[in-house]
C-alpha cells in the first residue's frame, strides 16, 4: 500500500489533519490502535479557542458544533467562596465555544466516513521506518496480518504513549517535564450547568471546578492528592465538598445528581523537542501535554495540525519545503507560551503540599490584583482566548 501522508492516531488531532490534507487533495491513511467505540467513550475537554472553531469549519466538520455548541464570552474566578468575571468581548473582543470533545471527534469521524477515506482501526505492533530519508514507511498488524505502507511523510499523532516520539533518536530528543504533586477528581453529571460561563475556583480546601458539555450535562473537578482512588468518593463526598469550595450563591443553587462517569486524572507538563525528525512530525500529546487548567491541550494540538497542513500544502501544491523545515520551531514558539499559561494558571489556583504562608499570601495578591486590574484581566483573557496561529 503507498499513501502520500500516513497519520498515526485516530483522536481528534489525526481525524482533523486528515480531513484538512483531503480537502486539498491530499491522501492520507490513518491508523488507530483501539475501536471507533472506544475513541467515542474517551471523555475530555471541551472548550475550543476561535482558531480551533476556525479549522472545524475549514474541514466541513463545524456545523453541529456551530448549532449546538456554547459561545462563552467570559469566565469567573473565584477567591474563597466569592467571585468575579472576566469578560473577553469587553477586553479582547473574543469569545470561546463550549463543545465537548468526544462530540467533536464524531463529527470528524462522519465527515472522513463521508469522503470515504482509508481509516484502519486496532492496529497493532506499529513502527515507523526511514522516517530520515526520502522513503518512509509504517508497518503494522491488523487481524493478524503484518501490514506496510510507503509514504512521503507521517505525521505522530498518537499522544504521550505512542511510538511516534519514541522514534526520534534519544540523543536528539529533548524532554521538559513537570508533574504536579495533585490530580483533578472529575464528574460528569445529567444535570443542568450552576453557572452560565466556567467558574476556576481558589479556595484553602483545594482547586474546584464547574463547567459544562451542554445545557443538560455538567462536568466538575476537584483537587485531589494523588493517592486518591474514586472508590474512596462517593457521589454525596464530591458534591459536599465541591459546595464548600465554589462561590456561595452557586453552592446554594448547584443541582446534583448521580455521576454518570467518574475519574481522577494526574496533571504534568511536558514538551518534546523537536517535533520534527526528518519526515517524521509530532503532534498534539504525542508532544507536549499541559494541565487542563488553561484549557489549551486539545487547542494545541490544533495549532500543530494547522501548522502541518499548511506545510504540506505548501509542498504539495508549490514544491516549497520551507513549511516543513520551519514545522517544529514554529509550533514549539506557540507551545511554550500555552505551557506558560497553563503553569501560571495552575500556580494560582491550586494548593500545592508545603506551601509556606507568604507563598499563600502571594496567591491571595495575585487573585486581589487580577479583580481589580485591567491590564492582568486582559493578559488573562487573552491566553485564554489562544493566542494567533
């Protein structure tokens, strides 16, 4: 079999790259290591930055996003049980769509079943070869068979504990890493959202949480130690202990109900350097992973799917190779201010083991000085609102 891009990984960040390249002609193989069912049961963020809502709709994917997702226009922080907005229309004039991530990838799915493109799902065994000449290939097995395919560039797309990455050369990868000394406990409940708009709540019991999928289904977090099992937490000990941490008038009015999905996820920053390694391109997790704090993994990915794509129409429809060359260092720019955002964002509204009091009397200035400052709420919102392509 011989393709011009193989993409391996069947999340969103591939299913977008792919459809992207076809709509200019480009042909692509995917392949995914689990089921179509299994991608689709994978629960995740669901906030998209305008570039990412921009890509959906360049792909012919956008339309049930554009009539059902959420247009948030701002956020609300909280500071020991009380809280204030930060409004993005009045201070960047940018707005964000609420719009889960297994509904997005569905709808990346229905539009490559709908171009008939070659999509193989439960591979296994994958390796990438010669990804440093000119003649690429990934072999694999599929039902038992060993499979390859020659192509002129493959594009990791298959997160943090893919192969892709694992390819490059150990001496020429550079890994940054930190791991946070906590995890998010996260709900996912068939109840009404408290809140119109996201609330990042700070208080002395730990980090909180309340966002949203749809006007019926509401997603929480809590701060957790990360010796935490789910078992240990029963649906009344998440929403009592949520109540004492979010703003008063929403612990009065939050509706609860039994958790439909429950889990506790560990939090890291992480970035790979390069993304690049001959004819070999990294994106998305198989990169760089940031706390969900600043909203920014999925987004991303995104920026690293439209710096490819157009580095490949470049060379494909103008024999330019300078988008190709130029892939890593340009998505890297982007990933490390996002890496920057979500740590701050994470600093201030987490509680970290042996915090000392003046390290809590800074988060607590911090918090003051973002109510009361313009020029912070704006620095604020306009990482939150993601930064240009």
């Amino acid at each position: 079999m011989r393709t011009q891009v193989v993409i391996i990984g069947g999340g969103p960040a591939g299913l977008l790259l792919g459809q992207l390249l076809h709509r200019q002609g480009i042909d692509s193989v995917l392949l995914e290591r689990h089921s179509r069912e299994y991608v689709l049961a994978r629960i995740r963020a669901g906030v998209l930055e305008s570039g990412l809502v921009d890509l959906l709709r360049e792909a012919g994917a956008g339309e049930r996003m554009q009539r059902e997702g959420l247009k948030h226009a701002g956020i609300y922080l909280a500071n020991s049980n009380r809280g204030f907005r930060i409004d993005f229309e009045r201070l960047c004039g940018g707005s964000v769509m609420v719009y889960g991530q297994t509904e997005l990838t569905l709808d990346l799915y229905q539009a490559r079943d709908a171009m008939d493109a070659a999509m193989l799902h439960q591979v296994d065994q994958v390796q990438i070869h010669a990804a440093d000449t000119e003649h690429p290939a990934v072999s694999f097995v599929r039902d038992g068979h060993e499979q390859r395919i020659e192509c002129d560039f493959i594009a990791g797309c298959d997160g943090f504990h893919g192969v892709s990455r694992k390819t490059i050369p150990a001496s020429l990868l550079r890994e940054f890493e930190r791991v946070y000394p906590f995890g998010w406990l996260g709900v996912l409940s068939q109840t009404p959202p408290v809140s119109d708009e996201l609330i990042y709540a700070s208080h002395e019991r730990g980090f909180a949480l309340c966002s949203m999928r749809s006007p019926g289904l509401s997603r929480y977090y809590l701060q957790v130690a990360l010796e935490d099992k789910v078992e240990q937490w029963s649906d009344e000990a998440f929403w009592n202990e949520l109540r004492q941490r979010i703003p008063h008038a929403a612990a009065e009015s939050i509706v609860t109900g039994a958790a439909i999905e429950k889990s506790i996820a560990p939090l890291r920053s992480f970035v790979a350097e390069p993304m690049r390694w001959g004819r070999l391109f990294l994106c998305g997790d198989a990169a760089h992973i940031v706390p969900p704090t600043g909203a920014k993994g999925l987004n991303l990915a995104a920026s690293d799917v439209y710096y490819l794509w157009r580095a490949l129409r470049q060379y494909y429809h103008d024999g330019d190779e300078q988008g190709i060359e130029d892939y890593s260092a340009t998505a890297l720019s982007r990933v490390w201010k996002a890496e920057r955002f979500s740590w701050m964002m994470t600093k201030l509204l987490h509680r970290f083991p042996q915090q000392s009091p003046f390290d809590l009397r800074m988060q607590q200035a911090e918090l003051e000085y973002l109510e009361s400052s313009v020029a912070a709420q704006t620095s604020l919102a306009e990482n939150y609102l993601g930064l240009p392509y």
